[in-house]
C-alpha cells in the first residue's frame, strides 16, 4: 500500500474549496488525514467526503501541525495570514488567491505546461487565475511550436468566477425581472441579467484593470517569457457556469491552421471541438463540470500573416482553480 498524505483545505466551505473535495475524491488523493478549515461561522458544518462526514474548524495557525498538504481557497489577505503557519509547519500551500502569484520564491503552475516548476517550491505554489489557465491551456501547444509574441484576448467569464454570491444574484435578478421587480445588483456594479459588464477587478495600468493585467503577467511567469505582451480585455456575461475567452496571437514564425489543430488536439487537457452537436466551437454549458479545456473556430487572423485566431472554453471553478490545484498535488506526490 502506497504512502498517504495529511492534507487540510483552507476555505473549504466556499464554491472553489468543496470542488477541491470532490477533485481530490476524483482524482484518487490517497488521503491519511483531511483538515476542512474555515471562518468561524462556518465552524460545525459537516462535510461529506468518501462517504464520511468531516467537521469544519475554526481556521487557525496551529491546525496545520503535521499536515503535508494545505489546498487554499480564500481571500488573498486570509492566504498571507496563514501562510507563515503552514510554512514553519513544513506543508506545501497550493494557493488559489492572487497573493503569490508573482512573487519570485512562488511558482505558477499550470501542470500540463509549467509542471516541473513546482518542484522549485519554498512552500508555497500559486494557482494562476482561472482566466489565464483555460486561455494558455488553449494556446500552449502552439507555444511550443513558435514562440507567441503578443496575445489580444477578450474573456467571456461566468457569474460563479465571483463565488457563490454571483450565482445568487444572477438568478434573484433574472427572477425579478420576470416579476417585474427593479434589480438591486450586490455582488457586481451593474445588473448582470440580460446585461454583459465590460469591467472585472480594479483599476490598473494604462486604463486595463487588474483582472485583465494577469493574463500578460501570470502568461510571463508560467510559459518563462518574459517578453510576451497581453491586451486583454475581461467581459462579465450573465452565464452560471464556464469561462470563455476570445484570442487572436501573433508568433515568431508562422503556424498553419493545420499545425495549430493537431497540436492542440495532442497537448494534454486540451481538446478541438471538432463536432458538438454539429459545430466547430465550443460553449459553456458543453465544457461545464469538466477539465478538459476545449477549444474551436481556429483560423488564420486577417491582420498578421503569423497571427491565429481561436476560441477556448473551460470551468473556471474546475480547470480555472480547484481542479489545478489538485493536479499540482497529485504531481507533487506521484514525483
């Protein structure tokens, strides 16, 4: 019998920390101890895993003494609090916030493109955002055959990429207009039923907000290029479930259409959408509750002769954070 972990999950009572339960069921983690850690008024809620009920505590530094594993997906200011904790108890933190992500002592990793990264770890690894991995999971094979110069990529991106509170407000203002109720938006700046909001995060550099700034910076770090350059724009649209993302790229030296598909359809976690129901293109409810990152509609870009145009799909909740998370994990152990 192989070796088992102590693992415990940081904000396990939110969308993205019971998706990571359900993925380390899924994905077969050979789990010794599991810790569910969370705010205090979550403390005392059972949650089932492989047929049990485990309690959740109260998150504090002391919980994670003797963990190997600590999966995290809370708020960035809750993933620095305890990140010292679970340092100098001697787990490794795969952290899901943005807190890390560009710190130099923290790899990005997306597995199937940045794997060995993980390995040069202090402790900590960092989840990219979800936006970013579906997107560079899509243009990564092109990537190796020549290198990408510049990506314009508009992103599609679902309601529950906001947590539970976006989901709620979709569907109380979608049945509100049916009542012929005033929405009262909470959760985003702008009634998103019926609506698309072209605005995800907070102000950055040059008029893009910090959402749509990742895509180049994480892009950077995962794909090691430093000179890679980004204009992303990041769209909220009144969709549950599934981010999707408009890119046209421009590489070193021309890849055809040809070359693109079938690398595509080889790179691991990615998948062409040759035939859904009759169509060449994926859409969010076709790639929900999965990992497979699909990805359609490539076409040579009408403006640069070594430009591509593709359209990509992928569950942000899985693929986009939980589900890469676990795949590091279980990277870490099977290595």
């Amino acid at each position: 019998m192989g070796k088992s972990y102590n693992i415990a999950v940081l904000g396990a009572t939110g969308a993205v920390g019971r998706q990571m339960l359900e993925c380390l069921e899924e994905y077969k983690i050979p789990v010794n101890k599991l810790v569910l850690l969370a705010s205090a008024r979550s403390a005392g809620q059972k949650i089932l895993f492989c047929g049990k009920e485990v309690e959740v505590q109260e998150a504090k530094d002391e919980c994670f003494e003797g963990m190997d594993f600590v999966l995290g997906a809370v708020s960035n200011a809750m993933s620095k609090a305890f990140a010292p904790a679970i340092v100098k108890a001697g787990a490794v933190f795969i952290d899901n916030s943005s807190a890390f992500r560009q710190n130099p002592d923290c790899p990005l990793v997306v597995p199937e493109i940045n794997g060995e990264d993980a390995f040069k770890n202090k402790g900590i690894i960092s989840n990219p955002n979800c936006s970013t991995i579906i997107t560079l999971m899509a243009v990564a094979a092109i990537n190796k055959i020549s290198p990408i110069k510049t990506m314009i990529a508009s992103t599609y991106q679902a309601v529950s990429g906001a947590g539970q509170g976006g989901l709620v407000e979709l569907e109380t203002e979608l049945e509100d207009l049916h009542n012929g109720k005033k929405p009262q938006p909470k959760v985003f700046p702008h009634q998103i039923a019926m609506n698309v909001i072209p605005w995800i995060g907070s102000d950055s550099d040059y008029g893009y907000t910090t959402e749509e700034m990742k895509m180049q910076n994480e892009g950077r770090k995962i794909f090691h290029q430093d000179d890679l350059k980004v204009s992303c724009t990041c769209v909220r649209v009144p969709v549950m479930r599934s981010h999707s993302i408009s890119v046209v790229l421009r590489t070193e030296k021309k890849v055809s259409v040809e070359e693109a598909v079938k690398a595509i359809d080889a790179f691991p976690g990615c998948k062409m959408a040759d035939d859904i129901d009759g169509r060449n293109y994926p859409t969010p409810l076709d790639t929900s509750n999965q990992d497979i990152v699909w990805v359609g509609r490539v076409r040579e870009d009408l403006t640069d002769e070594n430009g591509l145009a593709l359209w990509c799909c992928g569950d942000q909740i899985r693929k986009g954070a939980a589900a890469n998370a676990v795949q590091i994990l279980k990277l870490m152990i099977e290595k």
